[in-house]
C-alpha cells in the first residue's frame, strides 16, 4: 500500500539533487532573495535546509523600523483591532450571513478541542460565545495557535508573518478564511474558517480512487483557486489532497499556506512534498506558478489512480524519478486523462499546461474539462460528488481529536492574563501584524 513519504536519510544524493537537511516546523513560506538556496520539505515531519540568516534578525539587533521595510503590505487602517489583535474581516458562513465584529477579544471564543498538532503549534476548534446558536451565523472557528518563543527560536518568524499576510488578502471561495489575528504573552493565534468535512486525502482513501467525473468536479475547483491565487502573483506551492478540505457542501477548500509566497517572476527557495515537488524544483532553477500547475497533474493522477506517479521509499528516490520523468499508466486511465496529466507534466515549464501564452485560460479550455460550468461552479451550485455527513457546522466526525490543550498554555485565550497593549506583550516586536 502506497505511504506518502515521511523521512529523508541523510545518504548521498544524485548532482542534481538538494543536499540533506535538518527537520523545520510546518510553517515556512519566505520572502527571501532571488539568491539564497533554502530547503524545505513538507513532509511529516517537513524539513528545511540553511536559510539565509538576513531573513530572521538576532533579537539584539531588531527593532520595529528595521522589520517594517520587509513587510508585504502595511495593514488597512479601516480594520478593527483589539486590545489582543487584529480584525481582518467580518465573519461570513458559507450562506454569507454576516456577524458583527468591532471590538472582538479573543477571550470571546470558548475552546471544543484541539483539531491538529505541529512543531510549534496546534489548531483548535472554538466557538464564538456570543454568536452562539444565533440563526444562519457560523459561530465555530478553526484558531491556529502559535508559540512565539518556538516561532523565535527556530526562525520561523518571517514565514509566519508571510502567511498572515497573503491570508488577510485572499477572499474566494475554495480558499479558507483568515479572520482575524490575535496575540497574548506566549503565543500568536490565527482564527480561520473551520471546514467540517475532513481531508480529500481521508475520502480517497476510503474510495481507493476516483472516477474521471469525480475527479474533475475537485480539479476543476483546484483550477478555480490556482488562477485566482496566481491574479495576485501568490503561489501555493503545498498542493495535495492533506491540504485539501471539505466543507459542508463537499466542494474543497485550500489551507496551510504555510509554503505560500508572493512571487513576480520565480523564486528560488525548494520547498513542498517530495511526491509534488516539479524538476525545477528539485534543480534549483527557480520556479514559479508552473511549480502549482505541475503539482495539479500529480494530483490529477493521484485521484484517478490512488497513488502519485513518482513514488519511492525515499525522497531522494522520488526526485530521481521526477527528473527521469517515466511515468506508468495504469488500464484505468483514458485517453484524454492521459492528456491533460501529461500537459501538466510537461518537464519544459514552459510548454506546460497553465504557464503557457494563454495562463490559466489553456487549462479552462482543455478537452478534458469539457462540459464544466465554470461560473456555476465558482458559484457552488453545482452538487458535490460527496456530501459530508455533518449535521452542523461545528460537527466533528470527519475530523480527529486530541484532547483539550492545557489552559496555562493560552492565557489570553481563558482569560488567565490581565490585558494589555499589544506592544507591551512579549516579543510583540517580531509580530506586530497581528
């Protein structure tokens, strides 16, 4: 049976192949040069390589003017903020009712339990107290919870405020939704759109795989979502079916944006899951949004198959197959799927299907998508292929839960620490977005 790959051995590689690298926590975009030569690899655990040092300032030399000329964009001065954090936009459910928001805390939010764990950091699902049973009002968040200490010490500072700040920005709705930021003492928190229907990657592999229906209705959104990601110059760089959920109506929703970057022409940083990872990536040659339409053909191939096309029980051994580029095509697979999975996997980015003359365009009007409704599809109503049997939002069966984190752990969060200016709270420097 086919694992996603989970380590990386310290072994020697082929010369066109990344060096080994130390294991970083799962949260690392970067805004760095064209020319340093990061490693990140986003399996579990992610690893990463030797970062620039320039990116993530020593402590006794950073101050507040110097980090704020690396910012991406200073934050609208028409959004609320709070004693705590900072209020990025109202909160909608999926029927775009909204709920008041000014004044917002983040001791407003009671936890249910935690949803997920990383490196540093842990998602929870609260539920806002006093919206609480409010008619056509979602009222359960998923909160991302950071600790700033662990942030800090392993120099995940930039990549963290990178996230913040493509998040705020995005609005669509195959995205997930950043709402507000907020931070106490110890930790940074990010409240986002709690999705109920669990990973595609669960649905797969209950199915085992998908039929060429199916799996266009969840491409298709996935398209919807790279073209519009790809308007405002951000690439994903994280594509897999992990980082895909399902929200009460069974269309999908990219999260983790952990490895997002705002990126004009290309970037040099390797980052993403071996399996996905495109050739010019694994060369260092730069990528940019080719890197997303290559990791849609794998994933294409994964839904239809059950497995990815470049597979091996190393990472190092999947790169080699990348750069050789042989793929196998089981009976199952038609023609036409051939074809777009091979105009994705195109090694000549270039003359790859979506980074064409046309852009996203080509993929629109490729055959295989023939019939889609692309308008009523952006506009959710079109039926889902799977319904998640969630009776309300804040059901949780599709998701896994791990207990209940320790109170003394989130002050802020139950009310355990007196409020006060965000600028006087520890290492409120390095977070001063949220």
């Amino acid at each position: 049976m086919y694992q996603r790959s989970v380590s990386l051995p310290t072994c020697s590689l082929p010369n066109s192949l990344p060096p080994p690298a130390p294991i970083t926590p799962p949260l690392s975009p970067t805004r760095s040069s064209e020319n340093e030569h990061d490693m990140i690899i986003d399996t579990v655990p992610r690893y990463s390589g030797y970062e620039d040092t320039t990116l993530f300032p020593d402590p006794a030399n950073f101050s507040v003017e110097n980090q704020m000329e690396q910012r991406i964009d200073p934050i609208p001065s028409a959004l609320s903020t709070t004693q705590y954090g900072m209020v990025l936009k109202p909160f909608d459910n999926e029927n775009r009712h909204s709920l008041p928001s000014p004044g917002l805390k983040l001791a407003d939010f009671e936890v249910r339990g935690i949803l997920g764990t990383g490196t540093f950091g842990r998602v929870l699902l609260v539920r806002h107290c006093s919206s609480a049973g409010a008619n056509d009002v979602q009222d359960h968040f998923g909160l991302k919870v950071l600790k700033k200490t662990d942030i800090i010490r392993l120099r995940q500072v930039e990549h963290v405020n990178a996230e913040r700040s493509i998040l705020h920005r995005m609005s669509h709705p195959f995205v997930v939704d950043l709402f507000a930021t907020f931070q106490d003492s110890l930790n940074v928190y990010m409240l986002m759109s709690y999705v109920p229907g669990g990973e595609l990657f669960t649905h797969l592999r209950r199915a085992q795989r998908f039929t060429p229906d199916v799996t266009r209705f969840y491409l298709a959104t996935i398209v919807l979502a790279l073209r519009y990601l790809h308007s405002h110059n951000v690439i994903y760089r994280d594509l897999k079916p992990e980082n895909l959920l399902l929200d009460s109506l069974g269309y999908l929703r990219l999260t983790d944006f952990g490895f997002a970057k705002v990126v004009d022409d290309r970037t040099w940083t390797l980052c993403g899951t071996p399996e996905y990872l495109a050739p010019e990536i694994i060369q260092s040659d730069g990528h940019g949004k080719a890197a997303d339409w290559w990791a849609c053909g794998i994933l294409c191939y994964e839904m239809l198959v059950g497995y990815p096309p470049f597979f091996d029980e190393s990472p190092y051994g999947i790169y080699e197959k990348i750069l050789r580029g042989h793929i196998h095509w089981p009976r199952t697979i038609d023609r036409l799927s051939k074809d777009l999975i091979r105009a994705f996997l195109n090694p000549d980015r270039t003359q790859r299907l979506g980074n064409m003359i046309g852009g996203p365009q080509d993929v629109l009007d490729h055959p295989w998508f023939r019939g889609v409704d692309w308008g009523a599809l952006e506009r959710r109503e079109i039926r889902a292929p799977i319904i998640p049997h969630a009776t309300a939002l804040e059901d949780t069966r599709h998701l896994f839960h791990l207990g209940f984190p320790d109170t003394k752990d989130m002050p802020g969060l139950f009310s355990l620490e007196t409020p006060v200016p965000r600028q006087a709270l520890p290492q409120a420097q390095y977070f001063f977005e949220f």
